[in-house]
C-alpha cells in the first residue's frame, strides 16, 4: 500500500492553555471541586505539560462548561462531518486524486455516535460515487488511525478498490466531562479537536515523496481495558485515566515495535524517522526512556502535542505531515498509535529521499 496525500483540519479557534486555565476559574463547576482538583487544573495548564495551545470546536472557552448531553451531541454533529470532509479534501488534493477516484471511505472516531454514520456525511460533502464502500468504525479510541490504515491495506490487497481514503475525526470537546477525579482532570487538559486523512493506494504515483507501507502489527491487551477508556455518567462521555497508562504505553509499543522489525528482519537501529501518538508529556518520555530515543527521535510528535495537544485517532497523521513538510530523512520510518483496548499499533513505512532544498 502507498499513501498518496494527506490532509489534516482543525476548528479555526485556539486556546492558550493559560486561556483555559481562566476560563476554568471562571467557570460554574470551578467552586464545586476539591480544592486538590483544582491544584490539578493549576499544575497541569500552567505548568510544563507539553502543550501550549490547542483548536477546540468553541466559539468561546464559557461554551466547555455548557455540560449536558444535547449540547454535547449538538457540538460533534456540527463540526464532525465538517473537520472530517475538510481534511479529506486537503488530502486528496495533496494526492493530485479526484473524489470519484475513491472506492472505499473509511472513518473513525470515538468522541460522537452518528446513525448514520460519519462516511454518510463525508460522502455527501465530498460527491463520492454511490457504490463507494463506506465503513465506520468506533470504540478504538486514540489508537484508532492504524486499524483504519490496516482495513484500507485489506481492501487494497483484496482488490476491492485501487484507492481508499482513511479519515480520523475526534471532538474532544464534545465529550468534556469534569469531576474530582485526577484522570478526568488531565482529560479536560489535555485533548483538542481535529481531523486527519490519508489517500491510498495499491500503486505508487509521481509527485510527493513515495510514501510505502510496508507491514504492520498490533496487539490487543484487554487485561489493560479499565487503564484506558470511556465510561457512561449522566448520559455523557467521561474518559477513564490511570496513572499508569504512560509505562503501560511505552511497554506495549516496544513489543509491537520488536515484532514487527523480527519478521521484516529489519534492526532497530535501522529507522530513521518516528511517528507517534502522543498521550501526552509524560507518555512521550517513557517512550523516549522505554527504547533509549535521543530526544530528536520525537521532535516532530513533541511539536504536535505542542500546537494541538492530544487529538487523539487524528494525531498520527499531523505528525507524519508535519516529518515530511521538513523533509525529514528518508529510508524506514516507524509508524506507532496506542489507546483504549488497551491496544497499541504500529507500521513500517518506507519512504523516498529528502527533497534537495
């Protein structure tokens, strides 16, 4: 399989994280949390966590606050289908590809429940053909973008189709919970909202840099599930974090790593180039400890997580933008996504050579 183009969306409004921390204090929630919840709030969006700034779907920060599930819903109805089209339509352009070319759409998310689904929308945005084959898939949380990809390569390699397109949507501010607990606390910290697509093919094309997957594999930890994932409260979303989720990560994504290298007979030592979801901070150093990474191995997941903070499934495919819009090395790159199952994913790529500047 081939990756022809890609695109990535966002809403147009950013936040600061000290933005957030005032509309926090400011909020009707504010006075009912302990007062060591709100040392949370303090220490995590002012302090070093990583993130400076983040694009949520709110016209104003008092709009987070508005906690109910009408409104909630309301929010991923609106601006779902509209991320996920508009990074679509940003990857097919990069792929030099019409919307009539696609066969098969796939979409994922975990932050919203449409029925129909999320391809309904897109394919009515986009005038994608009326036999295109258009699935959705939910529930696989932040590590969702290389299930996605894999399904696309199964289509691919059946000949089912001889281009997909791969789309991840996450609003993270439609599923806003706050209490008491540390875990939800980091949550409402962390998460911003935004869209990535892929172009895919069974053939390469001229243009961009040759962009081919080579192999992949993931494992499925559900031992792990209760360290990861949503829950149900008062008809609303309210996302599960353990403490331990970061080593937990970091374990998981070496042994998928080591597994997928063994069959390829390929050494570690081999890749130039690392593309991974980011948790957040603290996720990124266990990495960087777990497999003795120099700190530039994860720059271009570090500058993400800075610009965006976690946007969860979509967070992959702005970091691999962003490696090949600095004309990062080519030869083998590691592709690594990870969340709730507990499950953690990765792909070997192996990409064309830097353009001369």
């Amino acid at each position: 399989m081939y990756i022809l183009g890609l695109g990535t969306a966002t809403p147009p409004n950013r936040y600061t994280q000290t933005e957030c921390w005032t509309a926090f204090q400011a909020s009707p929630q504010f006075p009912e949390l302990t007062a060591r919840a709100r040392t949370i709030l303090e220490t995590v969006l002012l302090g070093n966590n990583g993130i400076t700034s983040r694009c949520l779907a709110l016209d104003s920060l008092k709009e987070a606050f508005d906690l109910n599930p009408d409104t909630l819903h309301r929010r991923f109805v609106r601006h779902a289908p509209l991320l996920a089209a508009d990074a679509a339509w940003r990857a097919l352009r990069d792929a030099g590809r019409q919307a009539d070319d696609i066969e098969a759409v796939i979409v994922s998310t975990c932050t919203g429940y449409l029925c129909p689904g999320l391809t309904s929308y897109v394919a009515e945005s986009l005038g994608l053909r009326r036999d295109v084959l258009a699935l959705d898939l939910v529930g696989q949380g932040c590590g969702a973008a290389l299930p996605n990809l894999r399904t696309a390569e199964a289509l691919l390699a059946a000949g089912r189709c001889r281009y997909a397109l791969s789309i991840c949507v996450e609003v993270c501010s439609a599923a806003f919970y706050l209490d008491n607990d540390p875990g939800v606390l980091v949550s409402a910290c962390l998460f911003g909202d935004g869209a990535g697509a892929a172009v895919l093919a069974r053939e390469p094309q001229s243009g961009n840099r040759r962009i081919h997957w080579k192999t992949s594999g993931s494992a499925l930890v559900p031992a792990d599930r209760d360290a990861l994932r949503f829950e149900q409260q008062q008809g609303m979303l309210r996302n599960v974090l353990k403490r331990s989720v970061p080593a937990l990560a970091a374990a998981q994504a070496e042994a998928v790593l080591d597994e997928v290298l063994a069959t390829a007979n390929v050494p570690r030592s081999d890749i130039r180039t690392w593309i991974w979801h980011a948790g957040g901070r603290d996720v990124l150093e266990a990495l960087q400890e777990r497999m003795a990474l120099g700190a530039g191995d994860l720059r271009w997941s570090r500058d993400m997580l800075n610009a965006y903070g976690n946007l969860s499934s979509a967070f992959v495919y702005f970091v691999l933008q962003e490696a090949l819009r600095k004309n990062a090395p080519g030869g083998r790159w590691w592709l690594s996504s990870f969340g709730a199952g507990f499950s953690c994913h990765g792909a070997l790529l192996e990409v064309g050579p830097a353009r001369a500047s």
